[in-house]
C-alpha cells in the first residue's frame, strides 16, 4: 500500500470522525504497522497539500495537517458509497450530464477518470448517465473548467439493457468474487488476542481492497442488477469483519494520536 492511498484512508476511516487532523509524528505511528516509512509519510502529506487535499497546520504536539474542506467533501461521500446500508432508493430516472468537448488530452481523461468515480458511465463522447446525481459533480466541473448540461430523465426503453451497455457488470461481479476469496486471508488469523497495532492493519487493509470499488462500483439499484448480485454478499461480508475489527483498531488509532504513541 503506498502512502499516498494509505493516508486517505486513514483520514476517511479514522481522522474524520476525530477533528479531521494529525501531527505528522502521529501520522507516522498510526502507518508504520502498514510498512509505510517516515520519509514516505512526509513525502505523502506534502504532496497532497499541494494538490489540495490536506492544510498545514500548527498542531500542541507539533506539525501537522488537516483535511480541506474539498478533502472533507470527498471522504464523506466516499464513506457513504463504503459502509452502504441497504440498497439505494431509486425513482426510476437518470442524472444525465452532457459536458462540452474537451480538446486537451489530459484533463479530458482528467474528467474522464472522475466522472466515473462518481458513479457515471458514458452513453456516448460527452453523455454520461448514473442512478442519482453526486454532491461532487459540481466541485469537479469548477476545478476542470468544464461547461455541462445536467437534467433528469426517465429512459424509455429496457433500464437493464441500458446498465448492461454502460457497465462491465459481469467484470463487477467476478471482482467481487475475488474479493471475497482473498477477504478471509487477510483477517482470519485476527482475533481477540491479536495486539491491536496488528488488527489496525489488518483492517486498514481490508478498507482499502473494498475502497478500490469506489472506482468501478456506481451502487446501482438493485431492480437494475442481476439475480445472486456478488457485490450483495461482499457487502455483508466488509460490513462485519470491518465492525468486528473496529474496536481493536480505535484503540491503536487512539493511542497514537497521544503524544508518545
């Protein structure tokens, strides 16, 4: 795991519900038990207080950094679309948005990338669909200085056969298959005896094999998902063994945020 995806982690899964700040010596402590080294830390927090993702910050025990409000925006929303309780209510329409062209290549693929984050596929060059709007689309167009359209529609046509075109869900499907054959390698051994530094990492692994569906996983209703859907089953799974180890790595999480570790 680098530093970079470890430290986003963290401040999602544990830092945001505690002030949304660190000194970086804690920060240290909490990712060595990940094999992420000092330099690697610093490196890491610096690189992403220049992309806008983290603030320095005059912390009592020292240096430290704190989440910007955008950072802010991203973990919440990320934390909805992680620990998901049920399936999503959906009314039947689609959040569609038509962005202009975008002749440069990078931030074309820029916005490419993000959109698809965001829980959006493309219908076509500049149409992109999803289930339900996202808190962050707006942040995203302002940043990349892109012009879109946004409406509602209700598609009139097979809903299933309009998901099956937009979204490799068979590719969805046998990632979380592997996911859950992989899942029980990495907490099997953890149990009530195990040091919590330990059990931290074991969890902090977990999150981040689940977080990578972000990625690839738009949370579809599950009227627009197939029979037996795999992503159902991996979601029981994450949802107990990430409770189950959560007392455990709070602790650890704790102690290193006092001065000392």
């Amino acid at each position: 795991m680098d530093a970079r995806s470890a430290l986003f982690d963290l401040y999602g899964d544990h830092l945001r519900s505690r002030g949304s700040r660190a000194p970086v010596a804690a920060l240290v402590r909490l990712l060595a038990p990940l094999g992420v080294t000092a330099p690697a830390v610093r490196t890491a927090v610096s690189r992403m207080a220049r992309q806008g993702w983290l603030e320095a910050l005059r912390l009592p025990e020292g240096a430290g950094y704190e989440l910007t409000p955008r950072a802010v925006r991203r973990l919440d929303d990320a934390a909805e679309r992680i620990y998901r309780h049920g399936d999503p209510v959906w009314d039947g329409r689609w959040h569609v948005v038509v962005v202009e062209r975008v002749k440069e290549r990078a931030r074309r693929d820029r916005v490419r990338a993000a959109l698809s984050y965001l829980g959006y596929a493309p219908i076509d060059e500049t149409t992109w669909v999803s289930p339900r709007p996202s808190g962050e689309l707006e942040a995203l167009l302002e940043t990349e200085r892109v012009r879109a359209e946004r409406f509602f529609a209700s598609y009139d046509g097979d809903a299933r056969g309009l998901v099956a075109r937009a979204w490799d869900l068979d590719g969805l499907s046998h990632a979380y298959q592997r996911w859950l054959a992989v899942t029980d390698g990495l907490v099997a051994d953890v149990g009530p005896g195990t040091p919590d530094e330990v059990v931290f990492a074991a969890r902090s692994r977990l999150v981040h094999e689940w977080r990578k569906f972000l990625f690839r996983d738009p949370g579809l209703p599950a009227e627009l998902l197939p029979a037996r859907w795999a992503g159902h089953r991996a979601a029981e799974v994450f949802d107990a063994e990430s409770a189950r180890l959560l007392p455990a790595s709070s602790r650890f999480v704790d102690r290193c945020l006092r001065s000392g570790g």
